[in-house]
C-alpha cells in the first residue's frame, strides 16, 4: 500500500516538501514505516527524537497503519 | 468547564483573552503570556516561525486543558497560539486560568504552558543573522 | 530592575499593565489579577470596598518587589491595586513579572500576591445582604 | 506626650474616626501605646492581631515613640 506521510518543521526540510508517500507492505507497523523513512532520508537519524502520529494521536511503535488513516511525522516540538 | 483553544496567524488579542476569561465566580486569573525574545544564549534573533500540526495541536491541547481540569478547581481556561512569521516583541502564546481561589490559577496554568512545550505539535524556527535553526531538532 | 507601583481609586487598567511590563528582553511575563468573586464561603457578596495606608502600603511593596528582584531573574515587576468600592466582577490588583525565562516570572509573581496579602497594610471590608465585615479581623 | 495614632480598617471603626490621640509619657514604647489604647478600647483585643506601625514600618513591641513619629495602628490586612 501507499501511505502519504504529512511533515512539520524540520521533517519538511529533510523530506524536501509538506508530505512525501511512501510504499508499505499491508499491516506495517510505525516501526516499519520509521525504517523505511530512515532509509530513504537518513537525517532522520540524526534528530533530537521524533514520533510518528496517526490520526492526529501519537502512535506506539507497534501500532498498525492503514492506509486510511492520516499519518504525520512529528519531530521534536517547540512551541510555546 | 469552559475551554477557549485557538491556533491562528492573527496577532494575539490580549484584552479579549482577559475579558472571555473573566467572570464574577472567580477570585483570581493567571495569565501567562510568551513573548519573543530578541536573543537565544546571547546570539541577537531577528525573528521566529510557527508552524502547527493545527488538528492534531487542538486535540493535544485540549487533553492538556482536561488534565488541568481535572487536576485543580479552575473554571475557565484560555490558551490561544500564534502561528507565522512573529517579530521581537511580539506574542505566540497566551494561556489564562480562571479559579476561586489563585493556587488552583497559577498552578493549573504553568502546568498547562509546561506540558504545552512538551507535547503540542508546534515548531518554532528561530532566524539569527548568520541563518536560522528549528529550535531543539538535533540534539 | 524596573518596578511599577501604584494605588488608587481608578479602575486598573490591563492593557495598559501589559504594554508597561512587556519588553524585548523577556520570554515570558506571568500576569496575576484579582477579581471580586460574587460569594464568600457560599454566601452572596454585594460589592467590597478596599482601604489602603497609602504611603507604607507603597513601602511595603516596594520591598516584596526587591525581595523578588533579589531572588529570581526578573527584568520587570508591576503592581497596581486598587482601593475605594469595587462591585462584583471588578479588579483590585493586577501583578505583572516578566523574565527571560518563564519559570522566574511564574515563582516571583506568585511570591508577590502571597507576600502583599500577608505584609501590606490593605484593608477589605466585605458587603453581604445581612451586614458587612472587614476580611481577616477577627480569628 | 500627645500622640495622633492613626487608624485604618475596622481599627478606624472600633476608634469611632480615622485618628485617636493618646496621651502617653515621654520615652513610652509601642507596647505601652498598645495597653493604653486596649484600655479605652478593650475590642482591639479582640482582634485577630494588629500591629503597630511607626513612620510606615512595622514597629516592634520594644520601640520607644516620640511625638515626632507617624503612629498607626495596622489590624490584621486584608489586600489583594
């Protein structure tokens, strides 16, 4: 399956653009899609942290991504 | 439980934060307002950006606001955000806190501004004049 | 180190606080304000009236304030109360800190209230429908 | 001596005005202004507590007034 990830902040730098879609075997996992990310833009690795949210909630690494659902990189916070 | 969350690029409106979270059952309002400050670790800034996450950002602020609820005897709460391109000077964050009594105000409201900077998907970019950094990205 | 201290008669004006205490120095500024609540201990106020020894009550702030100063990182401090009759919904003080970081701003307003409640010679007499009585005078 | 001892909040009511003038011997302290007064008015001993204040600062009970001095009885405060 294709899954469009949105991108904040300095994920917008390291992705070149506000979403990037990225191609996932069916029932991958955030943990799966972190991997594949991380292949594809190795900066990444090099944040402070980031998390992957899933309709608008942070996801545990585990959880399973559909591609109905609304995913987004979320690097690490700064507002305020 | 009255919460008022606003995320939006127009200038902060102070008075009308003050004048939503006023009410004759409370005793004491705590108001916490964030301001750019025209340096970081004395490097001078020339201006910061916000971007938000906006859905998501309203939906992790309210949970905040709950906690806050739920934690303390507060009666209204107000957090409005700013997002775009902000000046020295100017004001990306106002939380205010309405209670009988002012412990429950003041501590519900730095709780609020703490977990705000925690967990809320908003990015801040500060510009200096040798280039700019997304605050607190790398390690 | 800059203060703003003032008592009068004059409704306290918010705005007018903020833009005072506001500075491109600071990051973040804690502002408490005091309103009369409608009830004490669940039985309907009418209206208050406030009674100040005008000149130690400014010598009494004006050390809190260099207490604050003394303690915590602080740029500005201000504090307005007001005396006379104020109904219900009304303000007395306003106290506004600013900081360069907010965790100062927070510690030192709050040390303010607190501080002024127990220390400055401020009087309040409260207004009920069956009689009046001054707050704290009696154990 | 004569002292004006000035009076705020319910002190101003239990005086019957906003200043009494006692008449005290010379080098009295602020404790013997305090009995004499508690003498022609026994409620200020009923108060929860009240200070003595001299030229606006709270004085102690030791401190001798003179009639230069700014006197004023401080009941218990109530601002903010």
């Amino acid at each position: 399956m294709e899954i469009t990830v949105l991108a904040f902040g300095i994920a917008k730098d390291i992705f070149g653009g506000a979403s990037v879609t990225v191609a996932l075997a069916d029932n991958a996992t955030t943990a799966d899609l972190k991997t594949s990310l991380e292949e594809k833009y190795p900066r990444l690795k090099h944040l402070a942290s980031y998390m992957v949210a899933v309709n608008n909630e942070y996801a545990e690494d585990g959880g399973v991504i559909t591609d109905r659902d609304e995913v987004a990189i979320i690097p690490p916070v700064s507002g305020g | 439980m009255q919460t008022q969350i606003e995320i939006h690029t127009e200038p902060l409106n102070i008075q009308a934060c003050i004048d939503w979270i006023m009410s004759p059952d409370s005793g004491g309002i705590d108001v916490f307002i964030g301001t750019v400050r025209n340096a970081t670790k004395g490097k001078p800034v020339l201006k910061l950006e916000f971007e938000a996450y906006n859905k998501m950002a309203i939906n992790e602020i309210e949970k905040i606001t709950k906690q806050a609820f739920d934690k303390w005897p507060v009666q209204k709460v107000l957090v409005h955000h700013r997002t775009g391109t902000l000046q020295v000077g100017e004001i990306p964050v106002i939380i205010a806190v309405s209670a009988a009594h002012r412990d429950a105000a003041f501590e519900a409201c730095r709780y609020i501004i703490d977990t705000l900077k925690q967990t809320v998907p908003i990015w801040k970019k500060e510009f200096f004049e040798d280039g700019e950094v997304w605050v607190a990205a790398h390690p």
